[in-house]
C-alpha cells in the first residue's frame, strides 16, 4: 500500500513486510502491531487444534490389546486438523460479531447512533437495512407468529349435549 502512494520509510523505520502501510519492528519480525496479532492468533489456533486432535479420550470399558483399531493416515490427521482449526476460526469470529457495538449497522457500518432499529434476529440495523429482506434475517416471524396466533386464541370446545 505504501509503494502505491510513493512513500518511501525513514533510515530508521522499517515497513510492515506485509506492505499494509504501517511500520515494522525488528522486535515483532519486522511486522505492525495488527499484522503481528493476526500472526499470533493463527499460531495459538494451530496450537489449540493440535492439542485437541492429540488428546483424544480413550476408552477404558475395553483393553486396547483386546481390539486392534487401524492407525489413520497421515493425510486424514492432516485433514481432521484442518478442520478443527476452521471450526475454531468460527467461533473466534462468532465472539468478535457479538462484541461489536450497538451503534453501526452490521450490514453496511453506517453509524446510526439512537436511531437504529433492533431487530428481532438481535442486529442493530440502519434505516436501510431495517427490513428483514434487506439483511438477509434468519429469525422466524411466521413460526412466532403461530405461537402467537395459539396462545391468544385458545380452542374452546363445549361438552356434548345428552340425548333427551
């Protein structure tokens, strides 16, 4: 981004290796600040799901001696972990959705202070994007309908009359 706009560093400042425009140090190996977080967040995410693909619990209700279980291959470890480390990338990013504040909308970021509309699916929303066809809404209006339409009107039924 730097080389885009000509800016050449300093004799003392290095640029992020990254070229995301902010500076570098020798300390964080020659990256910014975010881009050296980003790093180590995906490094302690490895780790995490290495930890967890190792310790498997065993079954102690039958003597490994007694079943002989095939060792999976190399390139299925590979892709358990894989997988792992994605489920793992979206819950990270499940918890930095819920952390956001209330006053942007979540579809275009356009802050919206007092004004904005709470929807029912729990997103703050803008004028725009109020409407549940507008920010692609998952909550159930129609279901919660129904509930509603059968707690508020419930079914009456009368005895039968005797024949006389």
């Amino acid at each position: 981004m730097a080389e885009e706009h000509g800016f050449q560093a300093s004799e003392g400042h290095r640029l992020c290796v990254n070229n995301c425009g902010f500076f570098g140090s020798p300390a964080t190996m020659d990256l910014c600040s975010k881009c050296y977080r980003d790093l180590r967040m995906k490094e302690e995410q490895g780790a995490l799901a290495k930890a967890a693909f190792e310790n498997k619990p065993s079954s102690s209700s039958t003597p490994r001696s007694a079943v002989s279980i095939p060792s999976p291959s190399l390139e299925s470890q590979e892709l358990v972990a894989d997988v792992a480390v994605e489920a793992i990338e979206k819950v990270v990013v499940k918890r930095q959705e819920v952390v956001v504040k209330g006053n942007r909308c979540l579809t275009c970021r356009k802050r919206v202070g007092l004004t904005g509309f709470k929807c029912r699916c729990g997103m703050v929303l803008c004028g725009t994007h109020r409407y549940p066809e507008e920010h692609g809404c998952e909550f159930d209006y129609k279901t919660v309908g129904k509930e509603e339409i059968a707690r508020a009107n419930p079914v009456i039924k009368a005895e039968k009359l005797g024949k006389i």
